[in-house]
C-alpha cells in the first residue's frame, strides 16, 4: 500500500473532485461514511455515549457527518465544536447545518478552558479536531482538551490522524497529542504512524479507501510502501518440480565465538527453515560439536582460531555469505572480517558484530560489495551513522548513508523499515514477544535463505522481514509475547509461507 505526502492528497482530493464531478461536500461525506462505517462494525449499537470533539476545518466536518450517521442509527451522542478559530471551512459549515436541521441536541461550542466538559472512561470520544491541516501545535485550551482527552481512559478513535501530531514533521517535547486506540485514516496510510517516535499516537490503523482518482495517485511520487500480503505473494516463486537443493543456493553463515555460538546456530537455522538449499557454518573450533549436534542438516566448517575467528579460509563457492553474529570484535576477527570483504564480489548479509566492525573501521564500509544487506537496530544504526534529530532526519541520513556505499538497509524497530536507493518499505507484521535475544540472529538467516534462492536482496530484505514477523506473530498467538523466544519465531516460518496461499477469511 502506497504512503503519499500529505501535501499530494490535498491534491488529490481536488482532482478526484474534478475527474468524478463531485463536490467536495460529497467528498467529505464519502470520507466520513466509510469512517462511521467502521466504527459501527466496531460497535454494539445502544446507550454507549459517544463524544465527538470537531474542529472547524475539514477533519471536523467529518466529524459532523459521523455524528449525525450516528445519531441516525439511534447512538447516544454529544458533539462538542472545538471552536478554536473564527475560519470556518465550508464543508464544516454545511455539515454543522445539516446537523442542526436533524434537531437532537444542539452541538455545544468549547472556547475556554472551562468550557472542556468532563470525560467519563466509559466515554467514546471520537477525535476530529485537527486533520492533515495541523501546522502549528495544539496551543492553550485546545492543548489542555487533548490532554484532558488523554486522562481520560474513553476509548479514543481518531479520525484522518491523532489531533495534535503532524503529518511530515516530528513533534517536540511538550506538544499535546492525541493517543488514540484506534486511528482511522483516509486513503493513505502516513508514514508518521510508523515511526518509533510517532507511532504510539495513532495505535490499531484502519486505512478506508475514499475512492481518491487512481489515475492521479498513481502518478503520484510514493514517499514509502507499506508491505501487504499481496506484495509478498507477487513477489514469491513457486518451486520447479525438477529443482534440486543447488537450485536454491548456498548460503554460508559466519560467526560466533566462545560462549556466542548459538547466535549463529540460530541464523543457520532460520536460513534452512526459510529454504536456502545448503547451509555451511563457518566458526572457531568450540563450536564444532555443539553446531553438528543442534543443526545436523547444516554443514560445519572450523577456523583455525578455538575461542574467535581468525583467518576466514573455505573453499566452497556460496550463493550468499552472512556475517557477524556472535563473533565479538577483537582485532584478529576484525582483521579476518576485512579479508574476507576483500575477497567477496557478490552481496552479502552483514548483522551484529560485522556492523560493530564496519562502525568502528568505516574504511572498510567501501570494501562492501554493492547491494549488501545491513540490518542494524537503533544503535547498531547510530554508531554506524551517527546521531539523528528526529525520525524523518534518521531516515534521511541513512538514506544519504546507504547510497553513499550501494547498500540495502534493513533498520529493525517496531515496525522495521527497509531502504534501498530512495525507496523505503515499511513492515507491518511482527509483535513486542520479537524483542527477545536472538530475533535478529533469526531475521537475518531468513534475509540470506532467500538471496541464496535468487531473490534480489532487497526482495529478500523485504519478504524476509516480513515472513520473519508473521511468523511471530504466529508463534506469539500459540505462546504469548512473553512465553516466546528467538527459535519459535524460526518454527513458525513455514506456517507463515502457508498462509501466504490462504485467502483473508481463512487466515484470520
Ligand atoms: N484527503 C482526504 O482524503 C480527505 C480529507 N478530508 C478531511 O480534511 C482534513 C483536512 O482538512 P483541513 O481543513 O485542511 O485541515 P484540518 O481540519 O486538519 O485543520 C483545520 C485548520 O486549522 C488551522 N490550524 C492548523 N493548526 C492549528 C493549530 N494548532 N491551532 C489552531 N488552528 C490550526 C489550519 O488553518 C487548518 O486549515 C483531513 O485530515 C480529513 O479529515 C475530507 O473530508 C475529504 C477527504
Ligand atoms: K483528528
């Protein structure tokens, strides 16, 4: 699904408007219907009282066409006007009339602080103060509404976005947003609500389409892509009958040291699980006997080294190298590390340690072959780029970082986020029961299996991170978050290919 500016849907509201000769009043009542639709499916109908707070601009006169959807279905509801400006939109004004003529209760108007009337927890409140047209802070009594909101414990379901919070700009300390349970948001998902510093405003995202001119969207330029299903399964190559384990590659796994080799157990793991055809372990000598006996499908090769890697030596000829977990920093494996890299023309995986190694000798960062694949988490990420201001300035410099060497980034948070040249791709599978030890060693055996079946890297980066966090996702529905760890999330990667083939309905 494609994540626009939010300067381009304004625009593309005037061409829909255009193109479908419409208004913009049906426009706002298209808008608002899905909306109420939605929430009414989310609803049992009845006494629950309902408190719709509507600005005056456009995102409050969805908020007046909710209202009166509502009240028309017989819903117990009070609508406040956050009356926070003389500037009445148009649409606002027709809508606010329209309510008025159906003769309930007359919209109460806040403008001051002792207006704000109390929130119950038992409240819904239905948040269409500010849309995309936020562009200055929440100031004042409004600032004071959306806090009090917050206190409140009422169930919160914002509409188009979280009043308070911008939609192409980091807030600062102090700004009162909107912690809304549910968010839902008009034809295009926004990149902020993906963003660790942003993200936990918006909470569950419902994306309605408001049938916006496909022809002018699709010209649009696509600030991000939020990965669905449907990408994974276009993506996705069935197997050959006739095929044979070389036909899916094979991938070479490096790391570990004393004490760190079942990190690179777990890579080598994932990778077979995730259908790579053949798997060697390259790792100093004690891990020998524990490799051979956890994975006996996975070929083990030592270094010369019995407590570190020490001089990289195999001769076998990989589809695909991975490197760095487990295999600790020390000078002799940084210098192994380095002749590796000088001797690898194709792209590797690097995660872990080989990031430390690459933050702390960045000359080594142009001996990367191009289309490498980097998967840091936030500080493996910072020591490698440096600091960031905010989240929008973080993907910036990794952008500028990740171009500057050819590379693929893979940046793991919440919602990872992967980059290649100027495209970015947001994951939208995974669960807090994923922050466990090991997760990542998993991801990146996952990313490796599918370069070595010949998945370009950034297919793979993508349908790995994707299938590695539905597979937690499954693995938490059995387990809990708590009960799960590292080498579940392995064990559910074959259901999660599965269920790639299941429509919606038997999925859920
Ligand atoms: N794009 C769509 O898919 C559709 C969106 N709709 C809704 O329209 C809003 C955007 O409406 P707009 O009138 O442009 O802006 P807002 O309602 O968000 O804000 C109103 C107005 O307030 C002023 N303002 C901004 N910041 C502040 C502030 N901190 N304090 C006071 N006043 C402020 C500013 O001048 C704004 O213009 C969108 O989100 C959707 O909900 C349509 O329904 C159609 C489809
Ligand atoms: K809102």
């Amino acid at each position: 699904m494609n994540i626009y500016d939010v300067r381009y849907l304004a625009e593309a509201d005037e061409k829909t408007i255009e193109r479908q000769e419409i208004t913009s009043t049906d426009l706002m009542e298209r808008a608002a219907t899905e909306a109420f639709k939605e929430i009414i499916s989310r609803l049992e109908p009845g006494p629950v009282p309902i408190k719709v707070f509507a600005g005056i601009g456009n995102n409050g006169g969805d908020g007046l066409v909710i209202a009166r959807l509502l009240l028309g279905e017989g819903y117990n509801v009070e609508v406040f006007i956050v009356d926070y400006s003389r500037n009445r939109s148009k649409d606002f004004l027709i809508n606010y009339n329209k309510l008025k003529e159906l003769g309930r209760p007359w919209p109460v108007s806040i403008k001051s602080e002792d207006e704000i009337p109390e929130i119950a927890e038992t409240d819904i409140v239905i948040d269409a103060i500010f849309g995309i047209g936020l562009n200055r802070p929440a100031e004042g009594w409004v600032a004071s509404l959306i806090s009090k909101i917050n206190l409140s414990s009422a169930l919160v379901i914002a509409i188009d976005m979280p009043s308070g919070l911008f939609a192409d700009k980091m807030p600062k300390t102090g700004h009162d947003i909107i912690k809304a349970h549910l968010t839902l948001t008009f034809q295009s998902p926004k990149l902020v609500f993906y963003l660790p510093q942003t993200g936990s405003y918006a909470g569950e995202v419902e994306v309605l389409d408001i049938g916006l001119d496909q022809d002018f969207l699709s010209s649009l330029p696509v600030r991000a892509k939020l990965i669905d299903h449907i990408q994974i399964l276009d993506m996705y190559r069935p197997r050959d009958k006739f095929s044979h384990k070389g036909t899916y590659g094979h991938s070479l796994i490096i790391g570990g040291s004393y004490g760190k080799i079942g990190s690179i157990s777990l890579t080598a793991r994932a990778a077979l699980r995730s259908g790579a055809g053949m798997v060697s372990i390259y790792a100093p000598s004690c891990g020998y006997e524990i490799l051979q006996t956890v994975l006996p499908e996975a070929m083990v090769i030592m270094d010369e080294g019995d407590k570190e890697i020490m001089n990289i030596k195999y001769d076998l000829k990989p589809e695909v190298v991975c490197f760095g977990m487990g295999a600790g920093t020390s000078g002799t494996t940084t210098g192994a590390f380095r002749n590796l890299l000088e001797g690898i023309k194709f792209p590797m995986v690097i995660d872990a340690d080989g990031l430390n190694m690459l933050s702390k000798n960045k000359e080594f960062l142009k001996l990367l072959p191009p289309q490498s694949v980097l998967t840091p988490h936030p500080r493996e990420l910072q020591r490698l780029i440096g600091d960031w201001e905010d989240d929008l300035d973080k993907l910036d410099k990794a952008m500028e970082f990740l171009n500057k060497y050819s590379l693929v980034m893979v940046l793991k948070d919440a919602h990872t986020i992967i980059l290649s040249g100027n495209e970015m791709y947001i994951n939208d599978t995974g669960n807090p029961g994923m922050a466990t030890a090991g997760a990542g060693d998993v991801l990146a055996g996952v990313i490796t299996a599918f370069i070595s079946q010949g998945y370009s890297p950034l297919e793979a980066a993508i349908i790995g991170t994707w299938l590695h966090g539905r597979a937690g996702d499954l693995a938490a529905n059995e387990l809990s978050y708590e009960g799960m760890i590292a080498g579940d999330i392995t064990n559910y990667i074959g259901k999660a290919i599965l269920e790639l083939f299941k429509n919606d309905e038997d999925s859920s």
